[in-house]
C-alpha cells in the first residue's frame, strides 16, 4: 500500500491514546524546560510548604493530561491533530540550541501548534476565546491561559514559522510515518 493510501486511512481513524501519547513526548522535546527556572520562586524551602500547591502556581497537567482535555473539549479531529507535528518540527528546528522554557512552555506550544493547524486546515475552526476555554484544566485549579495569552501564543509562534503554514503531503508522511508503516 502506498504513503498516500495509508494516510487517507489514518485520517479516517479516530483520535486514540497512542496518538496523543505522541504528540506529547514531540511536544516536550521541542524545548528543554530548565526546572532549576521553574523552582526559583520556592527556593529556599524549609521547612518544606504545606500545602504542596502554591496557590500563586497551580498544579501543573502532564503534556499528555493537557492534549487529552484539548481534544475531549474541542472534538478535534485527527488531520488536525496530527498536522500539528509539522508546526512542533518546524518550531524545533528554529528555535536556538540554548533555548529553555519554564513551567508550561510545552503546553503554550503545543496549544499554538494545534490552533494554527485547525485555522490553517478548517474553513471553520475554534476562535481563541474558545481555545482559551479548552485550556483550562477541571483537575488543576487555577490552570489554563487567558484569551491574551492565547492570542500572544498564537501570534508568537506564527512569527517564530515566519508564517510559513504550508503542509505537504511529504511532511505528513515524514511525521506521521510510525502511524502509517503498520497501515501499510
């Protein structure tokens, strides 16, 4: 079976745990997130607080947690799912070496790269006040982005593509190749 037969199956398929588990280990390894920057508002700790959740820092969801609630709030489909691993490549391969993110850099880049892939692939897709409210997490008080932020994100990560959002079929065989090998 051919690349392009394999894919027109796998855009068929429903969104599946596997799936998300993916896009969550590619989104994390866009960015080192340095966690001595993520801790040095608590430092020094002792004794060590009580509670453990600094209500001026909400809990944190896994990558997978996040991608997971997004997609249960949004109903996204898989093309568009899945075309948001061109966006986190790209993203990747421009970023410095010496970049770090903190805290929740992961998922303000994986939130942008889905955004981008629904407006881009959709004729109808969320707006930001939508995707704003698909942020916020009902197990993690305090936890989500605010319509600001979620414009900002959008609008920096069109800047750091230089607003290139063009997807091959090439690029959707390259990064969705460990989905379509056992189709094929």
């Amino acid at each position: 079976m051919s690349n392009k037969a394999a894919l027109a199956q796998f855009i068929l398929m429903p969104v599946s745990r596997e799936m998300i588990s993916y896009l969550a280990k590619k989104a994390s390894c866009v960015i080192r997130c340095d966690a001595s920057l993520q801790q040095a508002s608590q430092l020094p700790l002792t004794p060590p607080r009580t509670p453990p959740n600094d209500p001026m820092q909400p809990g944190l969801p896994t990558v997978e947690q996040f991608i997971t609630s997004l997609v249960d709030r949004s109903h996204v489909e898989v093309p568009t799912l899945m075309s948001s691993l061109v966006y986190l490549d790209r993203l990747r391969s421009r970023l410095p070496p010496v970049a770090k993110g903190v805290r929740c850099t992961v998922h303000r880049i994986f939130l942008a790269s889905l955004i981008l892939a629904a407006k881009n692939l959709n004729d109808s897709s969320p707006k930001n006040k939508h995707w704003a409210r698909y942020s916020i997490m009902r197990d993690f008080d305090g936890f989500g982005f605010s319509l600001t932020e979620v414009n900002l994100m959008e609008k920096q990560l069109l800047f750091l593509l230089d607003w290139d959002l063009r997807i091959t079929s090439e690029d959707l065989y390259e990064h969705l190749e460990p989905f379509l090998t056992p189709i094929k």
